[in-house]
C-alpha cells in the first residue's frame, strides 16, 4: 500500500501523458469499430447509433481511468513483457466490465415502447469485439514499439570492422547480450550464434539466432563460426563449463569474456550487460557449483539486531559486514584491531553501501585484551556475534606461534566467554579445515578455539554457540592466488611446493552467505562444515592462472616445485575420525556431529596454554599445542597422540616441533 501511494504521488511524465493520449485514441477507435463491424455492410442501426455517439467519450474515460489505475501508463512501451501483457489483459478486461456496468447504470439512451421507454444497452457481439480489438490496439502498438526498439537481427548491419562474436549460453544472460549489440552497433560486434547445452535449443534460432551446438561441441563450433571473441553469458554458469570453454578459446587464441556471477550483477546493479562483461579469472574456472541463496529471507534473523563482527576489516570480516548491513540489523558493531582496515571498511559501508552512520559502531579495539573487549560488550549489547578475527598466515604464524595461539586460541576463548556473561542470543565462530588434523600451529590454535567454543556452550547454555569450518577462500590474503598473481605479475617462476597436492576453495562472498545461513541453524554446540565442491589440483590452478594471464605456461612462466615445508599435507580433510558427517535442512552445510567434550578437561587444557604464552616459551607451547590439539580431551582424560604427531623437525627452535 506505501508503495502504491508513493507511486501515485508523483505527477505524470509528459511521456506517460503522450501514452494515454494513443491508448485514449486505440480505445475510441476500437469501440467505434465494434459497432461497425458487428453489423452488415457497417450499417448501424439507429438506436445503436445513438448509444455510440453517447457513450464513447465515457467509454475512453472510463479506459483510461482503469489504465492508470493498472498503472499502465508508468511502462514504457519499448520495454514491455509478459508481465506487462498479463497487466494489459486484465485492464482491458476491467474497462470492458466498466462499460457494461456504465450504461447499465446511467441507461444514456432510451427508445419508445408500449410499456414506456426502454434502455438501450450494447449487443453480446458490440463488447466481444471491443474487447478483442482494445487488446489488439493496445497490445499490438505496444509489440510494435518494443519491435523497433530491438531492432531485429535481420535489420541489424554490423561494421566491417566488426569482430565477430560467438556467445555460450541461449538463455536469459545470452539474449541480454545480443541485444546489447544489436541495439549498440558502435561496440563493433557481429554475433554468429550461440552455444548452449539446452537440447531443445539445438538448431535453433534465438532472437534471430542459431544456436550452433553444445558446448561439448565447441571445438567444431570454433571450426566452423571462426569467432573473434566469446563471451560466457551464463551468470551462474558452473566453474566446471567455464573452465572447458576457457581452454577450447585459449588453444585457438580466442580472447574470452564473461558476465558477472549473479551475486556481483547483485551488487553492481548498475550499467548496461555488455560494459559489465569483463575478464575471465581463475574463480571462474575452479569447478564449482555456484550457491543460490536468498539472502534477504534467509539472514532475516539478523533484522533489527544488535550484530557485532570481530575482526570487521579482514576478508572475511568486511564480507560479513557487507552482507549483515543488507538485511538491516539496528546496530552493526565493527570490530577491528588494525585502525586503516577498520578504516576502510566504515568509508565503504557509509559511501558506497548507503548504510546509515547511525546504524554503524566502528571500534578500535583486540580481542586479545578481555577488559577492552567487555567495554565494547557493555556498550553496544550485541545481540549476534561473528567472530572472525584470526591470524591466517600459516608459514609466519610458524615463526611465531606465541602470537598465533595467543590471538587464535586464547582471544577465542575470552570472547566466547564475553559473549556467554553478557547473554548474547548466539555465537558463530568463523574457523578453517586447517584445523583438523592440524599439523601446523596456525591449525592447531583454530582446533584450540574450536574446543573453546564448544566449552564455552556446556557453561553458557543460554547463548547458541557454533563454529562454521571451510577452506581457501579465493581473494583473502592468506590465500595460494594473490600470490601466485604476484609471481605471474613480476614474471614468474610461480612455485608450487608438490605437484600432488590440493585445496577446496570458494568465493568469500559464497563462504560469507553460508556462514550468515549456519548462524540461523544454530541450537548450540554445532559444528558447521561447508561443503567445498572437489578439491582443486594447485598445479593446475597455477597452469590455469598463468593461460588467463595470456602468457603459456613453462615457456612464458615458469612453474617450480619447491617441496612441501614442515607440517604442510597434501590434502586437506574437512572432518576429523571422531567426527560424522550429518545433513542440514540448508543447501551446501553439513554438520559435524562428534561426542561433546568435557569442558573440565579443555578449561585445564586452555590453563597449561595460557601459562606458556604468558611466560613467552615458543618451544613449549608447540609442543603442547602439538599433543593437546591432536588428541581429543573425552571425559576428561586425553586421548593418546598419534605417533605422527609426536615427531617433527627442528628448522625452528620451537616452531618446527610441529610436523
């Protein structure tokens, strides 16, 4: 109802005036025609002749009444659609309605008769046929418009400079290209037909069209159609067709395009389709499935909240603001250790976002220390919190895993506890797949704060606690790609350290919408793992990034294999042995179901830690971060470390005790 209101408080556009005029025009003549046509040779009778001429000025004010009212005048013609004719349809229909019930009613016409005068009213055939030819008029003049604005292919000439133009994908995103083209022939472009895997498409022609075959045909098609270029115009198109057209277009030199995911069109929203076609990279080609989540239903439970983001700065972090501040909560508290990424982050959600400063709470402040921490809890009162605030680099948390416990293990365990006292609704910890199994301290400190959280739960059990556990994600800082980018950039050699090894990744924005979902699944003490689709082959994906660079790998960059460093696997597991995987009513998250831990045991667990990060001893607390991360305290007692874990090497004092 607001938006009708507001909608109709603005005055008519001189263009929408210029509509109703023609539409007032359309009607008049159809109703003029219906009495012609209805009789023989166009003779009306007299009487009928007189209801024509008394009734079709009501009859146009009667249509344009109910057309505004439809807000028929408010569609620009060029742009009409399906919706837009069902709109049309309907109105008609009304106006039709409304002229029966008019001169039912005010009876303009009446005739003599032995029992008195006698109402005129309109013949069943006079308002079949103004209701047939107002749809006509009116939908047809509609058609028309739209008509000449496509411009249609057969009437499209293209420069002889064009390049010609080869587009994968018939659906929606493909025709949004084509008519991009058309309309725009300064682009320079000629398409020659579309590739897609829709077999009720093949052969066929899409607005002018042909689609030339599957894209498990598109060696031949690039044969045959000789394209310049091709644009991928499938938004949400899997990595794994990305990535096959990717390598058929580089084996022939073919640049490549492709449109935005439909998450970035969500957040760009701005630009015609062709001018956001841009380069394809290598998150494009990874080989996943891409999650379709409505965000706005299904992160609903954070509107009008108090939400507080640790570590609001980061890359993960920034995402989660982003997202959290599209479903409107009452105060978003920005939590950042690091002044110029808290910095940034509060400029992007006012200038760019729109988000209300008012909504905004941007503070300065570490996890690490618990007093500063409960200030910021007293003072905002969260309601939500998402802590993402981690040190991630695994070969410099290596180099100094005081640090890495300290601010991943402990600062976890005195913000959950914060979170607990202050009766916050629910806690997600944002945690890795480095932490099972760990074999490195940074994993380690993530499996520490995972027990944390879980402890944290048997002593709070008011507050929802639960920890969300995935992979690499492509764009954070302490990912493979930015620095195999930086290695292509300077000109190689990009280093691999084994040919065998692999990695799940996924987008920050995908990882961001599962994590928000997972905190609406919370009861208490969960577990969350998102799952990552297949492993990736980082030889591969170093091969990949170096052919969507241009340049040829082992004859432009060189690939070198370094060897693995201490404690880094070959593959990564999402599940420790203890640990069963179980569903989720949510798409792409499983749960971790495992036996719940004694909170007694990690309390002393956590007090032996806490003792050797207070009195700095790096070699100690490797090593028991080591065991006690590795075995699982059940029941109190320590479960025995396994004899691969027990043995390390010693490039560091106290560092390399891990494996």
């Amino acid at each position: 109802m607001r938006r009708r209101l507001r909608s109709a408080a603005f005055p008519l556009h001189r263009h929408s005036v210029l509509q109703l005029a023609i539409d007032g025009a359309l009607i008049a003549a159809a109703y003029y025609l219906a009495y012609r046509l209805r009789f023989d040779a166009g003779v009306v009778p007299h009487k009928y002749d007189r209801l024509l001429d008394a009734t079709i000025a009501w009859v146009v004010v009667i249509g344009l009444a109910l057309f505004v009212l439809f807000r028929m005048e408010q569609r620009q013609w060029r742009y009409t659609g399906s919706r837009d004719y069902v709109t049309i349809m309907q109105a008609v229909a009304a106006t039709t309605v409304g002229v029966v019930a008019f001169i039912g009613l005010t009876h303009p016409v009446t005739v003599p008769a032995a029992a008195g005068d006698v109402p005129v009213t309109a013949p069943a055939g006079v308002l079949v046929l103004f209701l047939l030819l107002t749809l006509a008029f009116v939908g047809g003049i509609r058609f028309l418009a739209r008509l000449v604005y496509e411009r249609p292919l057969k009437g499209f000439r293209a420069r002889r400079d064009a390049r010609r133009l080869l587009i994968v994908g018939a659906g929606d995103g493909g025709r949004l290209v084509l008519r991009e083209v058309v309309r725009n022939p300064q682009l320079g472009l000629n398409p020659v037909g579309f590739v897609d895997d829709d077999p009720t498409k093949r052969g066929m022609r899409v607005d002018g069209v042909r689609v030339l075959g599957p894209t498990d045909q598109l060696v031949r098609v690039l044969d045959e159609a000789e394209p310049d270029e091709i644009i991928i115009a499938i938004p949400s198109a899997p990595g794994t067709l990305r990535a096959r057209v990717v390598r058929a277009a580089r084996d022939r030199g073919i640049p490549i395009r492709t449109l935005p995911t439909v998450f970035e069109l969500l957040q760009a929203g701005q630009g015609t389709v062709v001018r956001q076609v841009r380069d394809v990279q290598v998150e494009d080609v990874l080989g996943r499935e891409p999650v379709r989540m409505e965000l706005d239903r299904l992160g609903a439970y954070l509107s009008g909240e108090v939400v507080l983001v640790t570590g609001a700065g980061g890359s993960i972090g920034s995402e989660l603001c982003r997202q959290i501040a599209r479903v409107a909560p009452r105060r978003l508290v920005l939590v950042d250790h690091g002044e110029e990424n808290l910095f940034r982050i509060q400029r992007e959600l006012e200038d760019d976002r729109h988000v209300h400063p008012s909504t905004l709470v941007a503070v300065l402040a570490d996890c690490k220390e618990g007093e500063r921490m409960r200030e910021v809890f007293a003072e905002t009162r969260p309601t939500f919190v998402f802590h993402a605030a981690a040190y991630k680099h695994v070969g410099l948390m290596e180099l100094n895993p005081v640090e890495a416990v300290r601010n991943n293990a402990l600062a976890t365990r005195s913000v959950a506890r914060i979170a607990g006292e202050r009766g916050v609704r629910a806690f997600v910890l944002v945690s890795t797949d480095k932490a099972v199994e760990p074999a490195t301290v940074m994993g380690a400190s993530k499996a520490l704060a995972e027990f944390a959280v879980e402890a944290a739960q048997a002593r709070w059990p008011r507050t929802r606690y639960a920890t969300v556990r995935f992979g690499n994600v492509l764009g954070s800082s302490g990912s493979v790609v930015p620095i195999f980018r930086r290695q292509i950039a300077r000109g190689g050699p990009v280093t691999v350290t084994d040919e065998r090894m692999t990695r799940y990744f996924m987008t920050i924005p995908e990882a961001v919408q599962l994590i928000i979902r997972s905190g609406s699944l919370a009861q208490g003490g969960e577990i969350f793992v998102l799952e990552m689709g297949e492993p990736v082959s980082i030889m591969q994906l170093a091969r990949d990034m170096i052919e969507l660079s241009g340049l040829t790998p082992d004859r432009d960059i060189a690939i070198e294999v370094v060897g693995r460093r201490p404690g880094e696997k070959l593959h990564e597991d999402l599940f420790n042995q203890f640990e069963r995987p179980q569903p989720t009513p949510a798409e792409r998250i499983t749960l971790a179901e495992r036996e719940p831990m004694d909170p007694g045991a990690v309390e002393a667990m956590f007090d032996e830690i806490a003792l050797l990060v207070l009195e700095g001893d790096a070699a100690g607390l490797a090593a028991k971060v080591s065991e006690l991360s590795a075995a699982r305290p059940v029941g109190g007692q320590p479960a025995t470390v396994p004899a691969e874990l027990s043995q390390g090497g010693t490039a560091a004092p106290g560092v390399r005790s891990l494996p």
